[in-house]
C-alpha cells in the first residue's frame, strides 16, 4: 500500500518535530501495511525551506533504508497554490512534483470559495499542459466543495484525481470533514486515501479508513 501525503520528515513543518518521531511514524506505518511512501512536506509559509526538506529527506531516507528496509520511501510536496503562484508555477513546479513520478500534490486554501476556483483551474491546465497528473490534497476540507459537491466532480471531470486524508473518518482537522468524504466516496470522487500523517497516531486513522472506504475509490492503492 503506498501512503501518497504524509509529513514524517524531522524538523521542517508541523509534522514530525524530530528524527525519533520520524522513526515512530514509520513504525506505525508499516504496522498498518504501508510499503511504500511519498514524504510530502509542506511547501507553503510558514515551512517551505527546499534545501532543508531535500536534505531532511535524505537523512530520513537512508534511516529509513536501516530500519524498515521493505518500506520504499521517495520525495514529493504538499504544494499549497498561494505558494506555488508565489515561486512562479512553471518556474518551481520541476522541483515540488513527486520525485519518481510524474504527479503533483496541490492543496487548495482551506476557507476557499467558488470564485476561487477559477484562478485554481488556470493552475491546474498548466500543470497538466506540462505533463502533470495534479492530485487534489483533502477536498473534503475545501469549505467551496463543503457547500457544493458539485466542484469536486467538475475537477474530476479536468483530469484531477482526489486524495481524501484518512483523519476524516474521525470528523478531520477541522471536525467537518466526514460528511463532505462521504459524500464523495458515494460517487466514487476519490482516486486516493493518505495518512496526511503529522503524528504516529494518524496511521490508526488510515488503517481505519481504508477498511471502512477503500473499495469505494476509483483507484485505491
């Protein structure tokens, strides 16, 4: 099972505060069945050090290579759109997709509405007109998508692939997010389920949501 959104990298955003954390996580991770992971740190203010992730990265990985040695690990982004149209999206999108795919993780802002949306969809054609599968992050956090179901299928419908993070199952970051999942994975919306891991503990909410929602994604793996 590969965990496409977690923040276990030591030290550089609001996951993992240290390299023994990191190690916990990853414990509780392969408890679960993960076996291969994305480290997805944030790429937004007030995290976003690139040399410090990627070097973050390569110390975890080769802890990582030690330890759970049948984990495959690998490096990517959570890339939130304020930031990525801040750095230039043609200038930095090369540096925040997923390092051995060609996917990107794009998080969208939390109280967005659907005016908002407009601007998101010229980022999304052009990630896609350079070659891009764009992986919406937790679209049942999205308050536009909370109050119309109907912008998660438009996004669908452009090419998106939708990632619901497993704390859902216990009411989400924000405590409103389990009716919005639902909902979407009664039509099939999601392709993806993640840990969006920031805590040893959150790998009990995957393991919980993909026995309970997995067989209704579109493309669970």
């Amino acid at each position: 099972m590969r965990d496409l959104h977690c923040h276990i990298l030591p030290g550089v955003d609001d996951g993992a505060a240290d390299l023994e954390m990191s190690l916990r996580m990853l414990e509780a991770a392969r408890a679960v069945g993960v076996t291969s992971m994305v480290c997805t740190p944030h790429a937004r203010s007030p995290y976003f050090d690139y040399e410090k992730m990627v070097a973050a990265f390569g110390v975890f990985r080769d802890v990582a290579a030690e330890h759970a040695p049948e984990v495959h690990v690998s490096m990517g982004f959570e890339v939130a759109h304020r930031k990525l149209v801040q750095l230039g999206v043609e200038d930095w999108a090369p540096y925040l997709r997923f390092a051995e795919t060609p996917e990107f993780l794009l998080e969208l802002d939390t109280h967005c509405d659907a005016a908002d949306f407009r601007e998101y969809e010229r980022t999304i054609y052009t990630l896609q007109g350079m070659g891009y599968t764009v992986i919406i992050a937790h679209p049942e956090r999205y308050r536009a998508i909370q109050k119309d179901i109907q912008i998660a299928r438009d996004l669908v419908r452009m090419g998106c692939k939708l990632q619901a993070s497993a704390d859902f199952i216990a009411g989400g970051r924000f405590g409103r997010e389990k009716r919005p999942a639902r909902k979407m994975f009664a039509e099939g919306l999601y392709t993806y389920i993640a840990s969006d891991a920031h805590s040893p503990e959150h790998y009990g909410y995957l393991a919980r949501a993909c026995r309970d929602y997995a067989v209704h994604s579109r493309h669970f793996k």
